[in-house]
C-alpha cells in the first residue's frame, strides 16, 4: 500500500491545544504532525489521558485549535463561520464512544436519520423517498426500518444504537469518519459486527476511516496505519505491522508487552510456556478431540 | 484433588425491581474451586456474573434476594447464617470482594492505615494500633507497596496505586477466597498489570487459597487463571480449563465468544473475527428450553422446548447443550 | 412525556402538594365568582367585628312567619346569655353572707346558683350592710323571678293616615325566626378587619394576588435565571466570566436588603402589584442562573450535543432541542420554588411596610400589615390575623412539597 498514490485527505502540522492559563496550563494535545490518505483505515491508540479525544474534537472542528494548522483535501481547513462549518461536517463526520449518550432521548430515532437526508440536501424529498432511503440505512446494518421508526433510542440496546449511527454515516456519506472507541461500550459478541459493518462501508464508499482506541490488539486487526499517543505527542506511526510487531518507541513496546495476550507469554501468566508457531496457527483447534 | 475451598450448589437469587418484578440474575448455579486454583468467570454484560460474585457472599440486601442453594466454604456452610453473622464472621476473614469501582469506595478524608484498622477491629476489637501498623506494613511491603501509603489519603494515589492498596487492605486478613468482579477494567494495561501482579503474588504467597476472577476480557482470564466458566442469562453454560476453554470451546456461545478475541499477535489479522446476533433474552421472563437457543447458529427444534440439563464431560469439563459433542466439533471444523 | 406525568403523579409528596395548593387556587378563582363584590368594601362600621352570621333584629322582627321549638335546655342558655357574671357575684355574695360554705357556691352552675337563691333568700333578713345594698338584693330578686317568664313583644306600624302606631303583630320571646326569611342577614366566616371589611372576602382576593405576584416573580426571576444560564453555561469564556461576575455580586449582597432598597426607591403610589412582582423577581434570579449553568456546562461536552453540532443544526435550534428539554424539569423545580419564595418576599415587604400600595389590593402579607398595625393581637381579634398566617403556611408547603416530590422523580440519587 504506497501512500504516493493516494491523495492527502486530512493533515495536520504542529497541531496543539491547551487547555487553561498559567500555573494551571495542560497541554492535551502538543505539536501532533499527521497526514491522512484517503481510503486509509488509521487508528490512534493511546490511554487515557493521552490526548486522543483533544485530538477528535479538533479535528472535528468541535474545539478550536490553539495553534498549528488542519489542512483538509489540501486546503487549509476553513471553518470560522457557521455555513462553513456545516459544509465542512458534510466531509468529516464522527461515530462516539457511547451510544448511551449519542442520542438525544427526546427526539424519535426517525429524526436522527432525516437529519442526515435533510443535511445532503434531501429536504425536498418525497416522503416515500426518504422513508426509503432510511429503509435502505437501517437494512445496511441489520435493522427494520418497521421496528426502529416512531421508537425512542432507550427502546434499544447499546448494539443496536451504535449500529443506528453507522446507518447515520451511511446516509450522510462523508469522506472521512472517526470512530473513537465505537466498541468499547459493546460487549464483545457485537464489537465483530460493528466492526464489520464499518470495513463493509468503507469498502463501499471508499471513506476514510480514522479509529480511536486503547486497545492496541483492536488497532492491530482494523487498521492499515497506526499512530500511537502518549501524553499528548505521537511517539510512533506507521504501518499495522511495522508499528505492531516491530515497534521502535519505548512506549510502544511497554504497551505491547502489557497487554495480556494469547498465544505469547505473558509476565504475570499462569502458562509460562510460549506456544509453538504450530500450536499458534493451528489453533483455534481441539486440544482433546478424543470423546 | 485439592481440598476443596468454595462448593457451591444450586445456588439462585434474584432481583426484585421497583415495580415488584423478579429478575432471576442467578440461575441453579453449581461449582467448586479447590485449594491453590483460580476460576474465571466471563461473560456478556448483564449475563449475571456480577450478580453471581455479590450471591457469593451470603450477604443479601435489597434488591437481591435468596432463593435457594448451599455456599460452603471450607466446609461451613454460609447461605442459611444470620447476616450480621455473615458480615461480622465471613466477610473479609473467609471472603474478600473486590468490586470493579472499589477504588473510588475509599473515603477521601481518612488514611489508609484507617481502614486497615477498621477491618482488622471489626474481627479482633482488642488488636492494639502498633500491631495493626506493624502487620499492615510488613504485608504492604511483601506485596512491593511503598509502605508510606499507609499514612496518605486516597486522593493522593493514582488509580492504579488506589486499586492495588483496596486490594491488599481487604485481603488483610488473609481470607480463604478472594472475589475480583473487573478488578482492573477501569484501568490502564500497565496499571492492570501491576494489578493481576499483585494478585498473583498473594495466591503465591498464600495469603489467598484460591480465588474467583470476573472479566468481560478474554485474554487477560486466559492468563489468570486455571479454569474458566462461560455465563449466559443466568446459568453456566460451559465450564472447563483455561486452555480448554479459550482454544476449544464445546457450546456455541462460548464458541461464538471466543471467536471475538482481539490481540495484538502476529497473525490475528488474518482470522475473521465472529459475531453473535441478536440481544440476551430478558431475565424477567427467560425463554423456556436453551437460553441461547434464539441466537444459535445450530439449534435444532427440540432446542426451544426441551430442558437442558449441564452434563458433566471427560477432563472436569461440562457444557449446557443437547447437541452432542461430535456433531458440534464436526460443525465446527466444516466451518474453518 | 405521558410517562413521565404518570410517574409524576404517582409520587405521593407531589400529589399532596398539588391537592392542597389546588383547593387554594379553586378557592381563589370560584369565590369571587359565587360571590362577587368588592373586597375591600368597608361593611362594618366598627373594627374587628367576630366572626359569626349578623341578623337584623328590625328585620327578624318583621318577618312573616316565625316558629316555636322544643329544644332541650333552651331556658338555661336564655337565663345562661342574661345572667352576667356582675349578678353571679353579688348572689354569691349574698349567699356566703347569708352563712353557705364556699365551696357549696358555683357561679358557673347557673340552675343550683338559682336554686340555692331562691331556697335561702329572705328580703325580711337584710343581710347587706347598707340599705342601698339590701335595695339592690331586693330588685335582684324581683329580675330573677321574671327571669323565666316570657313576654310577649308588641310590633308596631306607623298608620300614614292616622299618624299613628298601630299594632301590627305580637311576638313571644321564645319565638325562632328562620334565617332565610330576615332581608338582612350578612355572614362574615372570619369577621371584620380594622376597617370593617369581610375578611374572608378579602383573604381570598388576596390569595389570588399573591398567587399572581409569586407567578410573576417567578416568571421573571426563571426566565432571567435560564436565558443568563444558558449564556454563561453554553458560551463560556468572557460571557460566562461576565455573568458569573454579576451573579456573585447578588449572591454576596442580601437579596432581600437589596430588594427593600429598590421598594423603598419606588415611590408608594408607583408601586402597584406589578411593578412589586417585578422588582422581586429582578432580585431572586440568581440561584436559577447557577444551577442552569453547572447543568449546561456538563451536557455541553455530551455526545449527544457533538452530533447535534454534526448534523448542522444553528446554535439557537441546539439549544431548544438539545440543552432545554434535558434540564425543563430542573427548571420546573426552580419555578416552583421561585413562586414559593415570591409569594413570602411580598409578605415580607409588606410588613415592612414597602409593599404594593394599600388603596387597591389586598394581599397576604398587606393584611399581616394592617392586622399588626391595628394591633389586632392585643385586641384578640385572631380572625384578623391567623388565617393568613395559615393560607401562606399552606402554600408554601404545598409548593415545596411538589418540588420535593418532583426532585426525588428527577434526581436518580435521591430515588428510594
């Protein structure tokens, strides 16, 4: 995968954000260079505290920017007015780490979604076109149209919430998406389809995808590039691999031998013995086969 | 066999909500951990294994309710005591719980050193200050904690610090059986780290007989502990050995939620991870037959109404499924 | 919404207080209607008249019919009503005199005292110690004597053409006369005030005052305290400094001396209701504007603002949909509380003496000004006084009530 050839959807140089004055200043987020191809798949991996929700919200022109530039498809990111603003949202849009919150719990689920068809300019739709249109969203991650319209979001649970704001960015087709954290409040048997629903939309819109997360083995499956964060700088970037299974910066490799894993040994493990590579690859498969 | 520590046998409770509802979080629940071994318990969220640690305690306050079951440890039975008796005589000097928000549950204007006296006191009142602090810093600098924490007050720990000094202040004296509900999910890898050390080290020193770990997080029960039991909906549904469980798994839910593993690993890119569709069924009114069977790949028709019993297999393994082990294993290898 | 009403009125604090405020504000809005005229009209020509129902004697005189009734005991409260404590006194006087123990004499027990008179009174023995004394024994025998007799009571009518009084009728004294049938019968429940005026008319008038001060007041301070919230909380930066800067300086300075300077400040004749309300209302915005602050100041991070913010929607639309249905109940409370304390701000004023000028209205606490000024608890005019005590008690309990109940339905901490 040669960056050369793809074109640079968001970059960054110098980005910084300080929160407060003098004797209480934090620096959150501290002179943070990025490019961004698009069609890339790139996760941020940092725990907290490390600056990578500063990071989100800049980029989403959420909180300003204290100093450095955004650069978004090669222009310097222009967002100082409202209507500028809107039209920049209509690019980059954001799925948030807890459903639970996402929504407004006084509004119907229908308004969510005809707020993205309002916002791609279909306010003079038919009202059979967009109820097609959500029908379609909804179908696209696994939902009835049937069961969701005229519900509240507390009707649903937590999978199928998120799911609805993957239908949301189906609707709204921005070129970029960040996910921070989109599975961490899920619990493990639905972080597969959400993932997988996220790879399918990518696949079909060709989107950027930007991932935010703390756990470095979800960063390792999901993404072509990775950029680890460590108090508010990059420490490390580069690809899944590189970064991953040769990682360079002190905190990269503390963090990868601190994550308790599986098939390697691991410090404070009950099972000493490293696998063999043919234990490894062979697995999962019975160890007992005998009935 | 070592000596059997915890026995529990068909043990359920309930919640009763607000609206006078019952909600059977803990169903028939039957295991033992014996002496020197750790036993984990995973699950989805809401699957009862968090009601399952509080049930351990014999303690019962509103909304949880007993409804049936023995818990012996070490041999006494605790779930038909007095709850001031239970309180007073189990509670930290059989059983240590430690819930997953412990660490905010110190209270910011005492010391630490406090609350060691507290738990000591309330099971030896005549204890005198000197051998409190003697005892507290010996165990705290077994257990590689700076012994000038005792003197400081929880807000001037770290979250990492705070967690690990809940830890060895519950387990101060010594208790048979320590409970961990999510010990070291709200915390950073190399805070957990330093947690599951901790922990490690006390089974190691045998200030701990045996202990019951609880985590949503695969990778991290595959490395604590020795067996591991699959909840779903309020019943066990697998039980078996660490290994066993995590690279062949029997029953199609522990199936499905070992298949969702994440870790940074070489190799693991390549595996497609599996998902499990649909939701829990409601624990006010659970589906009658297989819990699971709504959400089974391989159900079969008898599945929804047939009532499945836990059988007991070769190795101290056990599974909750009426479909038999070689059709299930031979499912499985067609689908790789 | 539907449900949250349900829950709402399933809280029994809330119920208790809804059912008592109510019957308060029934009573406010349906008397006036039942029974209308001028509150402040001065009926009675003297102060402090009790409570009871007044008949004309001219009237009940002149009535068709009257009626004649057996009833237990009537002759002893007659003789119980004509006897004064003067009479008892000398009879035990005499009594004791005359050689009875003391304890034999009760001036309480009219038939004994009688009894006791007439078995031992001899005109023959003068026991008083001067003539004018055994004179004055002797015509307390003679009214005691015609004490049971009835006399008949002789109506008469001036003939236009005569020029003379004619009989018209004769009534006995033991006569009844049905209430409904004397032209002039005036029913004062709580008497008069210093004036002469119906109290009770007036409290309820001045209940439906208050009331409309506590809600103007209210209005006022919730609207200045949620518009200066929703500044200073969604905003930040210099606004929030700016607000905050203002909303200290009421905090440090007493509200209620602030609000006497400002009354004082208005001349008497400008100070109608109105303007009263207002002015408390200007004084009592503070707290509102904290609470709304501290509340948009968390919601503005949620995520659910973010998308808002995402999905283009303007500033204005963000905040009707997204900030104000989140903190409409926290609001709701504040409101109430705010009616509440309104309505205690004007009986605080007025007893000050700084309330809404005292030619139009009535209101609670102008009547705890008059009933004080007149001294109406040294006259024991009670009825002046403890009835308003009672109606602002009541609404201010009732009001904190709801808001009780309404604070453990929207506070999860405090749900049971």
């Amino acid at each position: 995968m040669s960056n050369e050839k793809k074109e640079l959807c968001l970059s960054g140089t110098g980005v910084t954000k300080v929160f407060g004055f003098g004797e209480r200043k934090t620096v959150a987020v501290d002179h943070v260079d990025f490019s961004f191809y698009s069609g890339e798949l790139i996760s941020i991996v940092g725990e907290s505290g490390s600056g990578k929700t500063t990071l989100v919200k800049m980029l989403l022109g959420l909180i300003s920017v204290t100093e450095g530039d955004i650069f978004f498809m090669g222009q310097k990111r222009d967002i100082r007015s409202h209507r500028k603003k809107k039209e920049y949202w209509k690019g980059i849009q954001a799925i948030f780490q807890d459903p639970f919150s996402s929504y407004n719990i006084f509004k119907k689920i229908d308004a969510v979604l005809l707020d993205c068809i309002h916002m791609r300019g279909g306010r003079g739709l038919s009202k059979e076109k967009k109820i097609e249109m959500m029908t379609e969203a909804c179908r696209f991650v696994n939902l009835k149209y049937e069961e969701m319209t005229n519900k509240y979001p507390f009707e649903l649970s937590g999978g199928q919430m998120q799911r609805l704001m993957i239908a949301r960015i189906f609707l709204l087709k921005p070129k970029i998406l960040l996910a921070d954290e989109p599975t961490s409040m899920i619990d493990a048997c639905s972080r597969a389809t959400i993932l997988d629903m996220l790879m399918e939309l990518r696949k079909e819109t060709g989107m950027m995808i930007i991932f935010i997360t703390h756990d470095i083995g979800l960063a390792y499956y999901v993404s072509d590039s990775v950029y680890i964060m460590e108090r508010g700088k990059i420490v490390e970037f580069g690809s899944a691999n590189e970064v991953i299974l040769n990682p360079k910066a002190e905190y990269t490799k503390r963090l990868l031998t601190d994550v308790p894993k599986i098939h390697e040994p691991w410090e404070f493990s009950k099972r000493k013995r490293p696998m063999t590579q043919e234990e490894r690859f062979s697995s999962p498969q019975p160890i007992n086969i005998e009935v | 066999m070592g000596k059997v520590i915890l026995e529990v046998n068909h043990l359920s409770t309930k919640y009763i909500t607000r609206f006078g509802e019952g909600v059977y979080a803990v169903n028939d629940v039957s295991f033992k951990v014996e002496e020197g071994r750790s036993l984990g318990i995973a699950g989805e969220s809401g699957c009862g294994k968090s009601t399952l640690a509080l049930s351990l305690m014999g303690y019962y306050f509103a909304p949880l309710h007993y409804i049936k079951g023995d818990i012996i440890i070490d041999g006494s039975n605790i779930s038909n005591r007095h709850p001031d008796d239970v309180r007073k005589n189990v509670l930290g000097n059989e059983i240590a719980y430690i819930p997953q928000a412990a660490m905010n549950a110190l209270n910011p204007t005492q010391r630490i050193i406090r609350f060691i006296e507290d738990v000591i006191r309330a099971h030896n009142p005549k204890a005198t200050k000197g051998d409190i602090y003697d005892l507290a810093r010996e165990r705290f600098e077994i257990l590689n904690l700076p012994a000038d924490t005792l003197q400081k007050h929880a807000v001037e720990l770290s979250g990492g610090m705070k967690q690990r000094t809940v830890i060895a202040v519950s387990t101060i004296l010594s208790p048979k059986i320590l409970i961990a509900d999510e010990p070291s999910s709200a915390l950073d890898v190399t805070s957990q780290k330093m947690v599951i050390k901790m922990i490690h080290d006390l089974m190691e020193l045998g200030y701990i007989k045996s202990m019951i770990f609880i985590t949503h997080e695969l990778p991290l029960l595959y490395n604590v502990t020795d067996d591991i039991m699959v909840m779903y909906a309020g019943q066990i549904v697998e039980r078996g050995s660490a290994d066993q469980m995590i690279f062949d798994p029997l029953h199609p839910y522990s199936k499905g939620l070992m298949g969702s593993i994440i870790v940074p690993e070489d190799g693991t890119r390549d595996v497609k991870l599996t998902a499990i569709p649909g939701t829990p069924p409601n624990l006010k009114k659970p589906p009658d037959g297989c819990r699971f069977a709504p959400r089974c790949k391989y159900v079969k028709p008898q599945c929804k109404t047939a009532s499945v019993p836990f059988e007991e297999l070769c190795d101290g393994r056990g599974s909750r499924c009426i479909i038999p082990e070689t059709e299930l294993r031979e499912a499985y290898r067609n689908e790789q | 919404m539907k449900n949250t009403l349900r829950q709402v009125f399933r809280s029994g604090k809330f119920v208790t207080g809804f059912v008592i405020f109510s019957a308060i504000l029934l009573l406010a809005v349906i008397y006036p209607i039942i029974s209308p005229g001028n509150p402040l009209q001065m009926i009675g020509l003297n102060s402090f008249i009790k409570p009871g129902t007044y008949v004309s004697v001219y009237d009940s005189l002149n009535t068709q019919r009257t009626y004649t009734f057996k009833l237990p005991g009537a002759a002893e409260k007659r003789i119980d009503s004509k006897l004064s404590n003067e009479d008892r006194l000398n009879i035990k006087d005499y009594l004791l005199r005359f050689g009875l123990p003391e304890e034999a004499v009760d001036i309480e027990q009219t038939h004994d005292l009688l009894a006791l008179w007439w078995n031992n009174y001899d005109p023959e023995l003068r026991l008083g110690s001067t003539i004018a004394e055994n004179r004055y024994f002797a015509r307390l025998d003679d009214k005691l004597a015609g004490i049971f007799e009835s006399e008949d009571i002789e109506v008469g009518e001036l003939d236009p053409d005569t020029g003379e009084y004619v009989r018209k009728k004769m009534v006995t004294e033991t006569d009844y006369v049905n209430v409904s049938d004397v032209a002039n019968v005036i029913r004062l429940p709580l008497g008069t005030d210093n004036f002469g005026r119906d109290t009770f008319r007036e409290l309820v008038s001045a209940i439906g005052t208050s009331l409309q001060i506590g809600l103007i007041a209210g209005t006022v301070a919730t609207l200045i305290g949620l518009l200066l919230g929703l500044l200073a909380g969604y905003l930040g930066g210099v606004a929030d400094d700016i607000i905050m800067f203002f909303s200290n300086l009421f905090t440090v300075i007493p509200g209620f001396v602030l609000l006497i300077l400002i009354a004082y400040s208005i001349d008497q004749s400008q100070r109608g209701v109105t303007t009263v309300a207002i002015v408390i209302g200007l004084t009592s915005w503070v707290w509102t504007t904290r609470s709304v602050r501290a509340q948009v100041i968390s919601l503005r991070s949620r995520d659910h603002v973010n998308l808002s913010k995402l999905s283009g929607h303007s500033l204005p639309r963000l905040i009707i949909t997204d900030i104000l249905p989140y903190i409409a109940s926290y609001v709701v409370m504040a409101f109430i509380l705010q009616i509440s304390s309104g309505i205690l701000a004007e009986a605080g004023l007025s007893m000050l003496g700084l309330g809404p000028k005292t030619t139009d209205t009535a209101t609670l606490g102008l009547m705890m000004d008059w009933a004080m000024r007149y001294t109406a608890h040294i006259s024991g005019a009670w009825w002046a006084y403890y009835p308003v005590v009672l109606v602002i008690a009541l609404v201010s309990f009732s009001l904190n009530l709801m808001n009780t109940g309404l604070d453990q339905i929207f506070n999860p901490q405090l749900r049971d």
